[in-house]
C-alpha cells in the first residue's frame, strides 16, 4: 500500500479498539528543522521501525521532503526500505554478519567498520564477489561500546583507519563517532573530550597522508539542539525527528512538534458508588460516587502498567481524565465524572501528540521518552495523517 493508501486508511479509524496517530507535517517540519539549525545534510535513523512510527512509511515521507541518508541498527531494516523503493543511501550502523556482504553491494548498502578485524572480514566476502562494498569508518571516542579504540592513542586509530581503507573491496564513504552524553549538560566536560579524541584522529590522519574524501558525521539529536561545535559535514537526526526532545524535557511551545498519539476508544462508561474497587489487586477505591469509563488499550498496546494509579491522564472530550485502578494487558479506566455526555466509542488520546506529553510517561516509568513507541505491538494500527 503506498502512503496516500495509509493516509486514507484514517477513514476506517472508528474500526481500530486502539491505533497511533502520526502525523507526516510533524514529521517533515522536525526534519526541516534540524536541516535549518544546522545547515548540513541530514541523516534519518529509523532504526527500531522508526522508533516504533513505522521505518517504510516515515522513510517514504523523508526521502520525498528531503532527506540526505537513512541509518539503521541492522542489514534486515535496511532490505526492508529498499523493498519498498527508497534510494537514497542507508547505512548500517551495527554489526552484520559478513555472509550478507553480496546482499549489501547488490542492494546499495553500506555498512559501518566497526574494527579493522571486522573491516578484514567484510572486505574477504566482497572481494569474493567481485564488487565493492561501501563502508564508514566507526570511531570508539568515549562511548566504548563499537568502534576502532580512539580514546587515548589518536595514532593508532588513524592507522586502523588507514588500514581499513586500503583493503580490497571495501570503498570507505564517511568516518563518525557517537556521543555518550551530549544530551547532559553536567557532562559537556565528557562531550567535549570525545569531540578532541575525533579531532586528534583526523590530525594524525592528516599528517599521515590520508587524503581519502569522505563525510563526517559525528551528531546525534543531542549534539544537533545543544553542540553546534560537532556538526562537521552531515548529522544524524534520531529522537528529534519524532518529537522527543534529547534531554528528555518536554517543551510546550519548543521547536519540536510531538509526531504520535496513542489514541483508543471508550467500551463502556459506568457510575460507581464510594467504597468500589477498581481493577485487578483493588489498588484503587472511590472515597466517594464516580463515573468512570473502561478504555480499549493496555500493556499489550504500550500503555505501561507501571503507570498506575501514579497520576497519568488522557484526554476524552478535550477534558483531562485521572487513571485509575491497575492497567490490564487490553482495558484501562479513567475517572470521566467531569466529562458531561461521555459515551461508548469516544476517542481517547492516552498520550502524545494532543493528550500526556511522552516525556511525562518516560518520567513515570524511569524510562526515556521514545521507549513506549518503540514498544507499540503489531495489533495497535498505525494511521498517517497529513
């Protein structure tokens, strides 16, 4: 189905118990926005299905608004956009087992060098093939997690670097690095010994004779909102293109505009009396007559169990409505006693874009403010709206 399909599925709303909402002019103006702040080119990372927003639909609405490159976690999520017939170049940012290398060249792929090791094995499998495999030179500059160890010694690293690109098959495209805490002002003294360490590797490679023209991109979301001294040559847009903010602070009137709503309907509204438990462990009790409504989402649909009872709230009617009682795996409850002629199938915004900021989920959960997209399960429907 192609995007305007998906666009008009918001027609059959009324039949879905619980779907997300996206929306693509939110979408395009976080991209927008991130190409204006930083006027360099910008690199999408849809890994994770587009933190759970849908990679195939979100990349299709990038690459026609713009869009430089896309980044993924692993070589399936990359197959699977050039499926559905984007062109613009994807890189893989993790580890691909290096048996797919004939895949990678034969559908454009390009993989990041994680260690001249790795480098070594990806660039046997290619010269197999007979083609090149295009690949970006991973920095380890102080997130030790993957990457050529460039914390300390800036020399060795170049020379891996160097290495690396003169192996047989291997055509390397970019060099980068990625930021352990640039979201964190107390730690921009860490941010900015990371920065160093990149820039240390690119004086050795200098001074080596390494004259290679590739792309620089070393910015996440974080470094994009807070770090323009690290934009080199292409940032990669992450969170911010979703709405999320890097910090995790919600703005109201930010530059950000929130992209999703996890929205459900009302299955049956009913008056209580003080004294009635509600849901399972009776962890909640009327102190005094309620009316309350039963609502078609739960854990299994990424509304956390962790959040009840705890001051979570949706929005049935434009009215805030309190939850209470524990969360079931498909139903939850919400104190509607203030909203007048609330009735069965009455939309439910539980949060997002027009009802409870994620970040507020995030801080009632002790998670971060794009997990519960990421966790949406395939049976809450995901419809695009322009």
């Amino acid at each position: 189905m192609d995007l305007m399909g998906l666009i008009n599925k918001m027609n059959l709303k009324h039949k879905y118990r619980a779907w997300a909402e996206i929306s693509a002019g939110a979408l395009v103006h976080n991209l927008n926005y991130a190409k204006e702040k930083t006027g360099r080119k910008v690199m999408c990372v849809i890994k994770g299905n587009a933190h759970g927003h849908g990679a195939v639909e979100c990349g299709k609405i990038f690459e026609k608004a713009g869009a430089d490159a896309f980044a993924v976690a692993a070589f399936p999520e990359a197959i699977e956009l050039r499926e559905a017939g984007i062109k613009i170049p994807v890189l893989v940012l993790g580890w691909t087992d290096p048996d797919s290398v004939k895949d990678m060249i034969k559908n454009d792929i390009s993989q990041s060098a994680l260690s001249l090791e790795y480098a070594k094995e990806l660039s046997a499998e290619a010269v197999k093939t007979g083609g090149n495999l295009k690949v970006h030179a991973k920095l380890d500059t102080g997130m030790t997690r993957t990457g050529i160890f460039a914390q300390h010694d800036a020399s060795a690293a170049a020379d891996d670097v160097i290495a690396v690109n003169s192996l047989p098959g291997l055509d390397m495209r970019g060099i980068f690095t990625h930021f352990a805490a640039a979201d964190m002002p107390e730690k921009d003294d860490y941010t900015a010994w990371q920065l160093e360490n990149y820039k240390n590797v690119l004086k050795e490679l200098k001074k080596k004779g390494f004259d290679k023209q590739v792309v620089h991109h070393v910015g996440n979301s974080a470094t994009i909102m807070y770090h323009p001294e690290a934009y080199f040559d292409m940032v990669r847009e992450g969170v911010m293109m979703y709405g999320f903010y890097p910090n995790g602070i919600y703005e109201e009137n930010g530059p950000l505009e929130a992209v999703l709503s996890l929205k459900a309907r009302v299955a049956q509204v009913k008056e209580i009396p003080a004294g009635t438990s509600v849901s399972y462990g009776c962890t909640f009790t009327s102190d005094h007559p309620m009316k309350i409504a039963a609502v078609t989402a739960g854990y299994a649909d990424s509304y956390p169990r962790i959040i009840s009872n705890r001051g979570a709230w949706s929005v049935i009617r434009g009215h805030k409505c309190r939850q209470i009682g524990r969360i079931c795996m498909d139903i939850c409850m919400f104190d509607v006693s203030d909203v007048p002629d609330v009735t069965e199938g009455d939309e439910v915004i539980l949060y997002g874009r027009g009802g409870m900021p994620l970040d507020k989920i995030a801080e009632l959960t002790g998670s971060i403010n794009c997990e519960p997209t990421c966790l949406l399960t395939q049976r809450v429907e995901k419809i695009y709206v322009e």
